[in-house]
C-alpha cells in the first residue's frame, strides 16, 4: 500500500504525467518547429507535399474575385503498430469544410459505408470454414484520388506556403481531406476502378463488390479481401500494401490456421490501462499530499 509519508506516488504521477504530455500530438506547425520529433514532422510535411504535387490535386492561381477561399491547415498524427509502438509520423493537409457553400462549392456528399456485422460474419464463414484466403489492401491518400467537379480555392497552410507566390490561392483539381464533398467523389472513383475490373457490387449491401471468388469489402481507404485465389487482385490499382495481418478500427485479426479466430487488442489495452494508472496515480497524490 502507498503510505503518506515517504510515498513515491509523486514521482510516479509526474513520469506519467511527462509521458503523457510528450505523447501529445502537434496541433500547428509552429508546434512541430518546438517539437524534440520536428526531423520527423519535417519530413512527414515534405512527404504531404510531394504527394500532392504527385497526384496533380492543385495549382497556384492568384485570389479569384467573389468566391469563398477556403482555409486549410496540417493534421498530424502517429500511426501505431498492434502493440502501440510508434510506425510513422504523418502530415495530412486538410480543408476547412466548413466555409464551404452548398450548391456553390459542392453537391452531393453521401458517401456509403459497410455494415460490420456482415464483415464479422465473412470472418466466421469465409476464412476458417471454407479456407478462404484473407488479406487487406490499403490506398494511401485515398482521397486525392478523386476528381471535383466544382472549382474549390484553397489558402496555402503554415509550412506550404510557396516562396514569391505567398499572395496566391491554390485551385483544387482533386479532393482533399476535410471538403464535404471527398467522401463521395473518393467512393465514386473506386466504384468505376472496380466496375472496369468485372466486379459487380453486392444489392444487399453497401461497399461489397464480388468477382468470382473473389469479394471485396471497401472501409474507406482500405479494401478487405476475401477469395480462393486472390491474383486477379494485382490488378487494382492505387492499392499499396498487402499484408496477411489485417488491422481495423485498432483491431489486428492474425491469420487464421482453424476454425478460431484470434483478436489482438494489445495497443488498445495498452491505452486504456495507461488512462486508468494516470488517474489512479493522480487520485492517490491528492489524497497522500494533503495532511
């Protein structure tokens, strides 16, 4: 038991404490300047930026009269592994929607999404029941993929701003993360990719497209893969990475070799007990500080 007197419950509070505060992500670019991690930030950034220029989303336009220049600004975050070890430092420039007019700077906006309960049950019945193989296909920047058809004016964010052209505006040509209309236009493009490739989407449920033996189940930026064989999957484009260990919504699924399915949780325990010690810790300083 902590006792009062002598206690280490301080100087546990505060390693806590410390840690949690260093885990805290940047919400600026001035931050990630202060930042111990600023290299990383720096070149998550470029990254961000290349991949714009890459994927030809904008170009520099000088302020049209009469239209809502939309403001933007730099996400960042720490993408983690299935055991909460840090992975990747990443930068997403995003659009401050909410400026947006409808009618004006965009149209229509539902974009569909899968039910889950269908996605447990391919797990039960596809994988370990019929030996079906399993694998998980990720676009990165999903969204940059898809083509406006509004004319969207966007302000150059801190950390983007183009030497001698700091005046200008960019002109959007694709979607970018925060515009109301990304979602659809991303959902949109995927669906003609896949409907070029013979697959056809399932009536009785959303973002579910079957081939043959192959199914496809759309999460956003991922594509889950159920099939006997799964060459014909090269074909796709956009797609990035294959992995047997799929990872959704902090869920790791391992690859089933029985009719068990295990579930990892390891990063989100981690979290959740780390909370719990952080509160406990501070609950006891109160009360063996006070005499």
């Amino acid at each position: 038991m902590i006792q009062g007197e002598g206690s280490n419950s301080d100087e546990i509070y505060e390693t806590l404490e410390y840690e949690c505060y260093n885990s805290e992500l940047p919400k600026t670019f001035e931050d990630t300047q202060r930042s111990k991690d600023k290299e990383k930030w720096d070149f998550a950034m470029r990254e961000e930026l290349n991949m714009m220029k890459t994927r030809q989303v904008w170009e520099l336009v000088d302020p049209p009269a009469n239209k809502t220049i939309i403001g933007s600004k730099c996400v960042y975050n720490i993408k983690h592994d299935e055991e909460n070890k840090p992975k990747k430092y990443k930068a997403r420039l995003v659009a401050l929607g909410f400026k947006q007019k409808a009618g004006i700077d965009y149209g229509e906006t539902f974009s569909p999404v899968v039910n889950f309960s269908i996605v447990k049950l391919m797990f039960i019945v596809l994988v370990p029941l019929l030996g079906w193989n399993q694998v998980q296909l990720d676009v990165k920047s999903a969204y940059l993929y898809g083509k406006l058809n509004e004319k969207v004016y966007l302000k150059q964010p801190p950390g983007f701003i183009v030497k001698d052209a700091e005046s200008k505006v960019y002109l959007l040509h694709k979607a970018l993360y925060g515009l109301h209309q990304s979602g659809r236009r991303w959902n949109c493009e995927l669906d003609h990719i896949l409907k070029n490739l013979k697959f056809d989407e399932l009536l009785w449920s959303n973002c579910l497209y079957k081939n043959k033996d192959v199914i496809l189940v759309i999460y956003v930026d991922d594509i889950i893969v159920f099939g006997k064989t799964l060459n014909k999957l090269y074909l796709i484009p956009l797609t990035r990475s294959w992995g047997r260990m799929l990872e959704i919504i902090g869920r790791a699924v391992s690859e089933m070799k029985s009719l068990s399915i295990p579930v990892q949780q390891g990063g989100h325990f981690h979290d959740v007990i780390f909370c719990m010690m952080l509160a406990y810790i501070k609950g006891l300083r109160i009360l063996c500080g006070s005499r």
